[in-house]
C-alpha cells in the first residue's frame, strides 16, 4: 500500500553510483518508521539499490515499474528501527 513519502529521491538521469550513494546517505539521515520514494530510469540502479541496503534495515512498501516508453521506477521503502 503505498503512503506518502517522508522524502523523495529523485535520481533519473543520474550516474548508478552516484544515486547509490545519495541514497546510503538520505537513508542514514532517516529517522525508524520514515518513508523514502525513489524515483529513477536506470536498471542498474534499481537492482543495485537493494545491495546497497542491509535486508533488515528497510520494508519494501512500493514498487512500479513503467516499461512503456520510457522506462521509469518509483519505490518505497520505510527505514526499520
């Protein structure tokens, strides 16, 4: 069920690890219970961003995925405690 954002990361057009790296840091600056939507167009980027990520840190609440034109992502994770 998706749910509105606590913070938004908008990392399209950007290099894969460049986004993972603003992601580790917006992800540590997260209080328990916040949620993050992460907006992106890469591949790499999505598969990588759960590697990045221990399992046990984050719930996935959200994940769309948009291939018709311009392939796009937009997920939600919620930081555990």
């Amino acid at each position: 069920m998706k749910r509105k954002a606590d913070h938004i990361l908008d990392v399209r057009g950007s290099i894969t690890s460049i986004s993972l790296l603003k992601l580790i840091q917006t992800f540590r600056e997260m209080k328990s219970n916040e949620v993050l939507e992460i907006l992106g167009n890469n591949l790499d980027t999505r598969s990588d961003l759960f590697k990045v990520l221990p399992d046990d840190a984050y719930e996935l609440i959200f994940l769309d995925v948009v291939e018709e034109g311009e392939y796009f992502f937009r997920i939600q994770l919620k930081k555990k405690k």
